[in-house]
C-alpha cells in the first residue's frame, strides 16, 4: 500500500483542485500485474502506458463504496479519473513506478 508524505497528499490535491500535472513514485507493490498484462505493455512497460480505472467509478454509489474501502494508492485513480484526469505509469530500472496524474 502506498505511503504518501504530506507533499505527496498536498500534490495530488492540488492537482485535483487546481488543474495541472504531478508526477509521484509508487513501490512495485502498489502495480502488481499478471505476466499477461506485462506482457501486453510490451515496450509501453518503460516509455508509458495508461490503466484506466473501472467505468464503475463514473457511478455516484459504486465511487463513494469504492472510496469508502479504499486504502493507499486504490482512491487516487478514481479521484482523478472522476475529474477528468488521466494518470500515466512507466516502470523504472529500479522496479518502482512513476506516475504521472494530469487533471
């Protein structure tokens, strides 16, 4: 589960309240993939490739129970996709992820 500092949480709030981009690393951990899916990004892995969340999240209940259950990680793609947003991962040499949310 993703650990957020405080300059973390108070960018992708802003991000979500004011527009813009902000770029974040996440642990391996928090991207787990099937080899299947691996193998699907091909190249895409390491130069960027976008993991849209479920449409359930443009549902008010299914987004507020998504949200309510949510930990880490898990609450900030429904957030920024529900506001229009997009987050682009690329897999680092060192195993963790850059994620790049733009809103």
């Amino acid at each position: 589960m993703a650990n957020f500092s405080q300059a973390g949480r108070d960018g992708i709030w802003n991000v979500l309240k004011e527009g813009g981009s902000y770029t974040m690393l996440l642990d391996a951990d928090d991207m787990q993939m099937s080899d299947d899916v691996v193998e699907a990004l091909g190249d895409t892995l390491h130069t960027g490739f976008e993991m849209e969340p479920t449409s359930l999240i443009y549902f008010d209940d299914a987004a507020s129970e998504i949200l309510r259950l949510a930990d880490g990680w898990t609450a900030v793609p429904v957030r920024v996709y529900r506001a229009g947003g997009k987050i682009i991962y690329k897999k680092l040499s060192d195993g963790r992820f850059e994620a790049r949310i733009t809103v």
